[in-house]
C-alpha cells in the first residue's frame, strides 16, 4: 500500500508537469487531500477546531485554528502554519489530523492557512499570502487566544519555504517572531545535479515534483530571489531561532542541513532533528510508514519544548 501510495504520487506530478489541463489540476488535488485522510491514523481529540476565514487584498484565505486540550489560559503562544504540496496541490483539509498532532503532542495554539496556488496563482502569490496571513494573526491574536508577542512560523516542504522566507522578512520589517518550525523544507529550486538533492531512495519528492514545481509555480522568476531561495537569503544573528527537521530519505536533507548549519554560524539558537528512516513528507503518511508516527510526535514535541510551551531540555 505504501509504495502504491508513493508511485502515485510522483505519477500525479509527472502529469502535472506535462499537462496543465485545468481537470488534471482538479483531480491531483483532489486526490492528494483525499489520500492523506486515508493513509492516516486517528487525530487526537481537540478542544476546539474552528474554521475562520482571513481577510486578503487578494481574496479571503481559508484557516482552521486547532486549540489543544493542554494549550493552557489564553492568551498563550500560537503557530501559524503553511502547508506543503509543491505550491500545486494541498489544503487545511489534508492536514487535518497531522496538525491536530502538532497541537497536542506541543500544546499550542495552531492555525493553518490555506494560500493560492499554482498554476492559476505563480509566485509571488503564495508568499503574499504568506504574510498578509502573518500579518492577520499578529493583528488579531487575542481573538485567537494568542499573545502578539509570542507568535511563530511553521511549515513542511513548501510551506517550510514559506516560513523561513517570513522569518527573513520578518527581520527586515522590525516584526520579532517567536520561533520558526522547518519540516522538511524546500529551500531553493535552483536545478542541481548533486546526488544529495536526489537519492536514490528519494520517495515521496522525486525529479517529476522538482520539474513540477519550477515549471508551475516558479514561471520563469529567478530563482535565485530570497522568497524562492531562502538558502541565499539574508542571514543574520536576528534571525529567529528554528527547530529544522530533516530526513534520510529526502533529497533536500543536504540542504535543510546546510541552513542549520549557517544559522547556528551567525548564532542563532536551532535545535536540528533527523530522522534517517524517515521520508519526505513522513508527518501525513502515519497509518503506512512504519515509525511515521513517533517520528511526527517526536518532532513536534522537540518544538514544543524548543519554543516552551512543554517542559523540557531546550528551556
């Protein structure tokens, strides 16, 4: 089942890379959310989950604010989380159970935000989206349970781009984030031809994703632009400080590696987890990778005491 799982959906981007028929869109994303809900175990119970939309110049994006039994009295600490799919596909529906274990296993407050995609939306439009969303929460944090002052980033695969870019950006415009979550995240699109972007055993974010997501979602920018690069961007000991998870069976762990690395140089306080069995995007395939699941719980509860919000090692 894992590996039909794992063919399906590199075909699915294969076929998006050579056909941009707005049905073959349509069906992937489909399937990619409906996917994650079966090839998942059961999410914990929540204390509340509720749907909100978030006002943009560019059309309201829809959000799920997840409150965890253990979240404590509001205002408390909150994450604002971009989901993964190669800027293409993905949706706060998808990730539903993954980010209910997030605010359980690290007691906070979530809330995941869906942004436009590509196609129809290239860049920069999920980066607008991005901040205009940051913006939103900071701006209406109490009405969210959340302190203003304690609010982090986080995202996997693209949405981990994402966040590390509005983490840079952050600096730049005098905002101070809490912390950053970086699950496995796409830091540049850049073509290379070093083996580390593309073991062998790479399953879930093969070539055909890569192609997929340069020819769709980056059309022609340079790639070289912080907001698509994040690797090269502005770095500095203002930076906010990232709990960076990697895997073993993941053509970007070089680089997820490698920007821990700078950032630990310019002394930002990082705290990087790898986990060497595990594969990209391990945190929505729990109910067919074995070891999918601890693996999510031990990541997401590293950030938990990372960023305080559980009682650890790292306060």
């Amino acid at each position: 089942m894992a590996q039909n799982f794992l063919d399906l959906f590199n075909g699915a981007f294969t076929q998006i890379s050579d056909d941009l028929g707005e049905k073959t869109i349509r069906m992937a994303r489909k399937a990619f959310s409906a996917s994650k809900q079966k090839i998942e175990k059961p999410a914990p119970e929540m204390a509340e989950v509720r749907d909100l939309v978030i006002p943009s110049d560019n059309g309201a994006l829809p959000a799920r604010l997840y409150t965890p039994m253990a979240a404590g009295h509001a205002p408390g600490q909150g994450l604002v989380f971009f989901h993964g799919g190669g800027f293409i596909v993905g949706d706060i529906a998808g990730y539903d159970n993954a980010i209910s274990r997030l605010a359980a296993a690290a007691r906070i407050r979530v809330l995941s935000v869906e942004y436009r995609l590509a196609p129809e939306h290239p860049f920069p439009a999920a980066h607008d989206d991005a901040k205009e969303a940051l913006l939103w929460v900071i701006a209406n944090a109490p009405e969210l349970g959340m302190d203003p002052g304690l609010i982090s980033v986080g995202g996997d695969s693209a949405g981990g781009m994402l966040s590390a870019w509005l983490a840079q950006w952050a600096v730049q415009n005098g905002l101070v984030l809490h912390s950053q979550l970086l699950l496995f995240p796409l830091l540049h699109l850049i073509e290379t031809s070093s083996k580390q972007r593309k073991p062998a055993d790479a399953y879930i974010l093969a070539k055909p994703a890569l192609n997929a997501i340069r020819k769709n979602f980056a059309k022609g920018a340079d790639l070289h632009d912080p907001r698509l690069a994040p690797i090269l961007g502005p770095i500095s000991k203002k930076l906010t400080p990232a709990v960076i998870v990697t895997c073993g069976l993941d053509p970007l762990h070089a680089e997820g590696k490698a920007y821990g690395d700078m950032l630990a140089a310019q002394g930002v306080r990082i705290k990087a987890l790898h986990f060497s069995r595990m594969p990209h995007g391990f945190l929505n395939v729990t109910g067919i990778v074995p070891g999918a699941e601890d693996a999510s719980l031990d990541a997401f509860e590293a950030f938990g005491q990372f960023a305080g919000t559980l009682p650890g090692k790292d306060q």
